[in-house]
C-alpha cells in the first residue's frame, strides 16, 4: 500500500545551510525560458561569476553550445553605477562583439545583487532599441521552477497584446520546467494532430534538441518567436502543465478573458493522459490518432509488466515540485511506494503527493532515506552519496538537473502514454538489477 499523505508540508528547510543541494536559482530557470525564445539574447544582470556557471550547468546537462550574456556587474560597479550604464554597454559590447547578430528580443533577468541593490530593470528598456523583457529573478526567493514560470508571466504582461476573440483551434502550451525539448515537441505533436495551430511558452523544442545548426550557441533559437507572443491573446485555448504555470496562463486570460484555462499538474501515466486526450478531443471532435490509441494500449500492458516490480519497491524522489508531482503519481499508479519526496523550494503541488514523507530539503536530507529504498531518483549528485553509503542497496534513476552521467538528457521522454512506458520500463530494469544483485 502506499504511504499516507502527509498532514503538513512546512514551507522552509530550517537548516542554517544546504549540504548537497538539489535547488537550482530563479536566474537559472529564467536564462533556460529565453533560450527557448527564437533569436533571443538571453542577458543576466550579474556578475561573470554567476552567468559562466549557469552557461557551464546547461553546457554539460545538454552537451550543447548554450546563449547566455551578462552585464559583469561587480561588488564595485554595483555599489557606484546605475543599472541603466552596466546593460547597455553590455548589449553594445555584445553585439559589436558578433557582428551580424541580429536578437529579436533581449531577455534580461536579475540576480541577488542586482535585486539588492535595487536597479531600474524596466526603466532601461527605454533606451533600448530591440524589444526588451525584464524578469525580476532574485536568486534568494524561489529556484529554478519559478524563475521558467516568471519569465513566461513576463514575456505576456510585457508583450501580449490585448485581444476580445479567439482564433478556432489555437492552443497554446505552456510547459514547466523540467519537461525537455524533446518532450515539448511530443506534446505539441500530439494537440497538431487533433488539428490544433500550436505554440508553446517557452518553446524549447527547437532550441536545446541536439540540431546542430549554423550560429548555434549565439542567440536562442526556440520555436516561438516575439512576434507570436505578441499575438498570443488569440489564443483559444491555454493549457498548463506544472502547477508552476498557472500564473502565466492567468497573465493571459488578463489580456482577453475568452481565454479558456485547462490545467493538468503532469501529463505523466495513464489517468492524467487520458484527461488531457480526452480534453482535446472535447474541443474538436476527433477521435484520436491510430498511433496514440496504440501507445495507449502499450502503456496498459508496462503497467501489467512493471507492476511486479515497482508495486514491491520503495522510492525516495527528489527534484522541482512539478517534475516529482507527475514521477510519484505514475510510480503509485503501478503499486509503487513513496518514502520520501524532497523538493527544491515550497510549491501547492507538493500537497497533492501521498507520500511517507513530502519536505523541502537537500541531499544531505534525502540520504538518510537511502536504507530502506530500492530506488532513489533523483539527479547526478545523488550517486557519490548512494556510493558512499553502505547500508543501502538502491538504485538510481537519473531525473531532473543536472544530469551530467548520461548523453542525451534533451531527447528523454517520460510524457505522455509513450514516455511513461518508457519510465517504468527503466525504473524496473533498475530494480531488476538491485534486486538480483541481493541474491
């Protein structure tokens, strides 16, 4: 049976400090939401310090070249100048710099010492030629789930026009964080083939995908462009994937309430897919595509497969709220039973998990939940910990950022009736090999 639902998810680690984090800042899920923006210059008002190590992060978790500038602000200059001097130098050295390059949109978003200091990030775009979204992203508040969201709150306050019709058969998506390129593309793929005009917010789909293409790593080369965003109140119908997301879908509905909502906390095992299908279906009419009613079926025998093994397991889950919501709610629809999940920062969603225990928390607090798992999913830093411990005999399956072990974090799929079929065939071959090794 599975663990009852906690009576209360506190809002803070109370720690003094975090050993072996799993949260990621605000800023660094902001700079991801501009890469997948087309032809975006994705600019962080902060120090090189702090840009290099989110360029290096994306580097290595998507071995791919990654768009990512900064104002090099130092303790100095951000004590005796103005915000306004330190981001259009930058903007004119970066551009002078790469000659030919032309951004469509500059996506500025903050850091601590910008926030703390207390600089005019909207005030700037006066002055600036090329459309200019800020995104107030202090790396004190939130991590990187709210820092995505934000900046797709963002781009449709600063951007959207408003509208009072829907154009038929518009949707638009808007995906959390944690959902890769790969991912966006198989959903958007799915709303098409209902006959669907789609977008997504952001779009990373064409972005971080592993194409290799003339000027990659200069400017953001998402799917959606400043022109469509503009136009986005259209909209017929938004849908949001992730909790996270929902600010941003109401930033729409603002800018023309015929908007309709749907929301959907994962679209991770069958319950959750058949709602979203069924959804779609509700609006055109259609019945689904021969290849989705397969991909159902086949999903419905990996639960029959995968039932065995993960119904007798134990899982300890870590990562962004959004991602651990859609992983524990397909491991429990299968019988599998959750100890622990800790998550990077506070979200509503986490109310949802019925788990042994649901926290914010770091490493260091999901180790000592290690000994009785079978199996721990969680990121790359999880396995040193797993390794030295040797009390446990868990597995571990790679989620969430940043992956470093393994090549082609961008093309994983867990959505949908596919991905989830290809979820819990790796967790059970995980568990396979832990549980044979104990023999």
């Amino acid at each position: 049976m599975n663990a009852d639902k906690t009576a209360h998810i506190d809002k803070h680690s109370h720690k003094p400090l975090q050993v072996n984090p799993i949260k990621h800042s605000q800023p660094m899920g902001a700079a991801l939401a501009f890469m997948g923006i087309r032809n975006s210059l994705p600019l962080m008002h902060a120090s090189q310090g702090c840009a290099s190590y989110t360029k290096v992060f994306y580097t290595r978790h998507f071995n791919e070249p990654i768009a990512m500038y900064n104002t090099s602000v130092t303790d100095i200059t951000a004590v005796l100048d103005g915000g306004d001097y330190s981001i259009l130098l930058a903007i004119e050295n970066i551009t002078k710099k790469n000659k030919g390059m032309k951004p469509e949109l500059i996506g500025l978003h903050t850091t601590g010492l910008t926030e703390t200091k207390g600089d005019d990030v909207r005030g700037v775009g006066m002055h600036i030629e090329i459309p200019y979204c800020y995104v107030n992203t202090p790396d004190f508040e939130g991590g990187m789930e709210s820092g995505w969201a934000l900046t797709a709150k963002a781009l449709i306050e600063q951007h959207t026009e408003p509208a009072s019709v829907c154009k038929p058969n518009k949707l638009l998506l808007m995906p959390h964080v944690s959902i890769q390129p790969g991912e966006i593309e198989k959903v958007k793929a799915v709303c098409e083939d209902f006959g669907f005009e789609t977008l997504a917010l952001p779009d990373l789909s064409t972005s971080l995908d592993g194409y290799l293409s003339e000027g990659q790593g200069k400017l953001g080369t998402g799917a959606i462009g400043i022109d469509d965003i503009k136009a986005l109140a259209d909209t017929e119908t938004v849908i949001t994937i992730g909790h996270s997301m929902k600010i941003a879908a109401i930033a729409l509905q603002k800018k023309n309430a015929a908007v309709t909502h749907i929301h959907f906390d994962h679209l991770m095992g069958l319950d959750a897919n058949d709602n979203f299908v069924a959804e779609l279906m509700k609006i055109r009419h259609i019945d689904p595509t021969p290849s989705l009613k397969r991909w159902r079926g086949r999903l419905q025998d990996a639960m029959l497969d995968s039932h065995f093994l993960i119904g007798s397991s134990r899982f300890v889950v870590t990562g962004e709220p959004d991602m651990c919501v859609g992983i524990c709610a397909l491991l429990q629809s299968v019988g599998g039973t959750i100890d622990a999940v800790v998550a990077t920062t506070y979200s509503e969603a986490l109310e949802h998990i019925e788990a042994g225990e649901v926290f914010i928390g770091d490493l260091e607090d999901a180790a000592k939940h290690f000994d009785h798992a079978d199996l721990v999913i969680s990121n790359f830093h999880a396995e040193r910990l797993l390794h030295m411990n040797d009390k446990s005999h868990a597995g571990l399956m790679l989620r969430g950022f940043p992956n470093y072990e393994e090549l082609g974090n961008q093309l994983k799929n867990d959505q949908l009736y596919e991905g989830s079929c290809f979820f819990l065939f790796e967790a059970s071959n995980i568990l396979r090999r832990v549980k044979h090794s104990q023999h």
